[in-house]
C-alpha cells in the first residue's frame, strides 16, 4: 500500500467480510508512505474468498483494496 502525500498510519484486513482486524505491515510498523503487508488466513475451505484490506493515511484518508481467492 502506499500514500504519495502523507505517512500511512493503521492497516485492517477483512477476509470473507467478517469483522475488520488490525494488521502491521512486514517491518512492524506502519509509518512511511509505502507499506509492504502480508496476510495470513487459517486453512480456508475449497471455494472463493475474498481478503480486503483497508489503510488508514495520516490525514485519515481510507484505501480498501481486495483480491479474490480460489481454493481448489
């Protein structure tokens, strides 16, 4: 995730559109402009689903960003 203006400040990730849950990006902390995020699930059942995370900036502007998954 990343902010041409202002430091990104909170990141939550939702999976399946279940409740919002903090996530820290790889290095701890989330305080620059570009963020790298890894998400960890549990074993998913066969079938879509979906990850959305949501990045708070500074200034509190919100991003959410999603992908789709399919587990064979």
């Amino acid at each position: 995730a990343s902010d041409v203006v202002s430091a990104l400040r909170k990141a939550e990730v939702s999976l399946d559109g279940q409740e919002w849950e903090m996530v820290f990006s790889v290095d701890g902390i989330v305080d620059s402009r570009a963020e790298e995020f890894e998400i960890k699930t549990g074993t998913l059942e066969p079938g879509e689903h979906t990850v959305a995370l949501r990045v708070y900036d500074a200034t509190g502007n919100v991003a959410i960003g999603k992908a789709a998954l399919l587990i064979k």
